[in-house]
C-alpha cells in the first residue's frame, strides 16, 4: 500500500501577550479594582467557598431578601480578610496554582 505524505498545515498562534480587548471586563476589573479581582478569584479557586474555611453561608442566608447569591458571603468574608492582611493574596495564588497545575513558588509571588 502507498500512502502519501501528510502535508502539514499550519494554524495562527497566537501567546495572548498583547491581546488585552479579548476579555475587556476583567482587563478592567483588575486595572480599576485589583483587589477585588483577588478576592473574586480566591472565591472561583476555592469552589464558591470562604478561605479558611469561614461560613460565608451565614452572611448569605441574612441577605437572601436583596438578592444575594450564594457566594456573595464568601466574597464578602474573603475582601475582609484582604483588606486586613493583603499578603494573604499569596495564599491564594498558591490555591490557584495547585488547582490549575500552574508552575510557580510562593516566593516567584
């Protein structure tokens, strides 16, 4: 049997390094308000949960009239913790890190 020679095709690459319009919310997010992009992604890492393993739930159930959804109180708890500790950022981006499977060290922050 013959076969012939796949020709190889080529696709755009593209790194992504200057494509900021891409995703124009969070480039805004995290240029007017970066702690809160922080604390917002510290919440997505941890599965919608507080850090530390605080009860965000409580704060939810008292606001649940104002239409707070179920991690608000967990954004809440964690923007508190920021706002006392920043470091804590640090912890975060290592929960980041370990979930994603992201190289990187707690000094490289």
């Amino acid at each position: 049997f013959f076969f012939a020679a796949a020709t190889p095709q080529t696709m755009p690459y593209s790194t992504g390094m200057f494509s900021f319009f891409d995703d124009l919310p969070v480039l805004l997010y995290g240029v007017g308000c970066g702690g809160c992009l922080a604390v917002h992604n510290s919440v997505i890492a941890a599965d919608n949960q507080a850090a530390f393993g605080l009860p965000g739930d409580m704060i939810t159930e008292k606001c649940e009239f104002a239409g707070c959804a179920a991690n608000d109180g967990a954004i809440c708890l964690n923007a508190a913790i920021y706002n006392c500790f920043e470091p804590v950022y640090c912890l975060w981006r290592k929960q980041v890190r370990e979930k994603t499977g992201a190289d990187g060290s707690l000094p490289g922050d």
